[in-house]
C-alpha cells in the first residue's frame, strides 16, 4: 500500500461519497436547471456570506475566471510572487485575459508588505496598466493569514484607490478550522473568493467562486467561454456538497496528525520550517543532496513525497485518507532513516 503525502489532491472518494455522487438528480447547469449543482452553489454562498456561488471544473478556472469578471483587457493586479494564481497557473490571466500581473515578494507569514502594495499600484497615467485588483492567499503554504491584516489591507486598497480584492482561499476551510473562526468571517473583507472542494475537504474535482451577483453574473460568462460550462455536472457537484455537510470539521485531524509528525521530525533533528505545523503541510529545509537522498528512500518504501528534484524544501501534506495506522507507518519510517 502506497502512502502518498504529496498533497491532499489525491485523496479518494468514499463509499458515502460514491453513493451521493450515483445518486445525483442532475439537468443540464448550463442553462441553470440541475437542482445539485444549484444546491452546492446555495451552500457556498451561505458559508462564504456572499450573495451567490458558481461551480467551477478547478481552482485554477476559479481564480482565472475571477480575474477576468474582475478586471478588463489591459489592466494589472497585485499578487504575492509565490503564490499559487501567479506560480501554478500557466500564466492564464496574461495569455487569455491580456492581464498584467505585478507581483510582489511576501513576507515569512505569507502576507504582501502593505506599503510595497500601495507603491505597487500604477497612477492614473496613460503610460500604465491601470491597477484594479489585488489578489492574497489564504492558508499560504500551510499558514493562516492573520486575519487584522488582511481587513487593514483591504480596506486601504479598496478605499483609498477603488481596487477590488479576490481571494485564492483553496485551503481555506484549513485556516477557518485552525483558528475555530467561521468561514465568512474570513471571507468578509474581500469583494469574492475561490474555495477548493478537491483538497483537504476530498472531492474528486471542482472549486466554487463566490462574490456578489453581477459579479457571478460575469464569471457564469467568462466560465463559459473558457470551457468549463458543464451539463449534468450534479453528479460532481454532488460529491462537493457531501464535503461541506460531512468533511469540514474533520479536517482538524488532518491538522492534529500533521503536528504529531512535526514534532516527530524536530525530536530526530530534522529542521521544520517555522518548527510546526499550523494546518495540514510540513516542511523540512535541508541541503538539495539530504532531501533527493530523503525522497527516494521514502519512495522505495511506498511513501511519495512533494519533492522536485532542486532546492531546499520538501513538502508533507496531511490529507483524509491519512490515517492514525498510517502517520505510525511514515514516522517509523523516518525514526529508521539513516540520514548519512
């Protein structure tokens, strides 16, 4: 039996979820008439606090789509160098939406330096793309956002130079669990925001954009054109709606067994970043050699690591199918690991 830590992506559907998913009454979403895909968009838009919600196929579309409904051809948005709408993304909102994405270098605990996006943000000239969105993350490589910051910057943005704000919150059921704060709570402050069903929460597929109706109104357009009008898609949506009435608050196992095995990896000497886990994601820092040498032999012993092949960090991600038996297999695993 493999264990994959690669990330909570491969997670698999269960026989509940399996069964919801047979048993979908579908129509055909393009003209708005599945009645499952109508409810998890009903779902999403009432725990994200935002008027209405749009199935999507990916994040990826998610985020792309709300860039597009957000801004037009020629202008440019804000965005953290790492993060995933930038570095994950293939480029799309500047090859199919003729947007300029400006991104800036973050700070340790993942958020944009406040004076750096202000001094990111073109003036009324002609000689520049205009500014008019800012996008953050939220949970940014494992870490929650601090939610005072992300209400401070904002409002600055917003107030003082009209910009909306979009929110990559692909784990950000982890952050609201993490810090036992409700979800629109942490989806206030911003103008909309894309939820992952297919990570920690276990669906096989699909993201939901959230944000008001015109604005939907647009990303059901610019959805569409991108491909991802889907017909009987309840029989998707149908697994994402079992994930938010069954697979939220489970996700504090995920952070719990995380911890256990940071703190694991710490007593045998191994450097975690930030020595924790905070949600569901470890990271080890060690030489290039150390963590080829570390992947491989975990992998011989049918344990997959998030590890490329260059730099100094390795990912560990905790997911659903991650099990107590499990975490005991890898961390015996590493306490027999011989480093030299």
């Amino acid at each position: 039996m493999i264990i994959d830590l690669r990330s909570d992506t491969v997670t698999q559907p269960c026989e509940k979820m399996r069964q919801a998913m047979s048993m979908a009454k579908v129509g055909d979403d393009v003209y708005e008439d599945d009645p499952t895909v109508n409810l998890l968009q009903e779902k999403a838009a009432t725990l994200s606090g935002k008027e209405a919600a749009l199935f999507m196929p990916t994040g990826t579309q998610s985020n792309l789509v709300a860039i597009l409904a957000h801004c037009q051809r020629g202008d440019s948005f804000i965005v953290g160098e790492h993060a995933h709408i930038y570095q994950y993304e293939a480029g799309g909102s500047a090859v199919l939406g003729g947007t300029l994405p400006k991104p800036i270098i973050e700070n340790e605990d993942g958020t944009l330096p406040l004076e750096k996006v202000l001094a990111s943000i073109k003036p009324k000239d002609i000689h520049f793309a205009p500014t008019t969105l800012l996008c953050l993350e939220n949970t940014f490589n494992g870490k929650v956002i601090d939610l005072g910051y992300q209400e401070t910057v904002c409002q600055t943005v917003r107030k003082k130079h009209g910009l909306k704000v979009h929110l990559d919150g692909a784990r950000l059921f982890n952050a609201s669990i993490a810090t036992n704060t409700e979800l629109k709570k942490l989806t206030a402050p911003y103008d909309s925001v894309s939820l992952c069903l297919s990570k920690g929460l276990g669906a096989p597929v699909g993201s939901v954009l959230c944000g008001n109706t015109d604005f939907i109104s647009r990303a059901k357009a610019w959805r569409k054109m991108l491909g991802g009008g889907m017909r009987q898609s309840g029989v998707l949506a149908a697994a994402g709606l079992f994930c938010l009435e069954h697979n939220i608050n489970r996700l504090k196992e995920d952070h719990d067994r995380a911890s256990t095995l940071a703190e694991c990896l710490i007593n045998l000497g191994w450097q975690v970043k930030d020595n924790q886990a905070q949600t569901n994601m470890i990271f080890i820092n060690d030489s290039e050699q150390t963590l080829i040498k570390l992947n491989e032999t975990m992998k011989s012993n049918k344990i997959l690591l998030s590890y490329g092949g260059a730099g100094n960090s390795l990912r560990i991600v905790l997911h659903k199918d991650i099990t107590d038996e499990g975490l005991n297999t890898v961390i015996n695993a590493f306490n027999t690991y011989q480093r030299n």
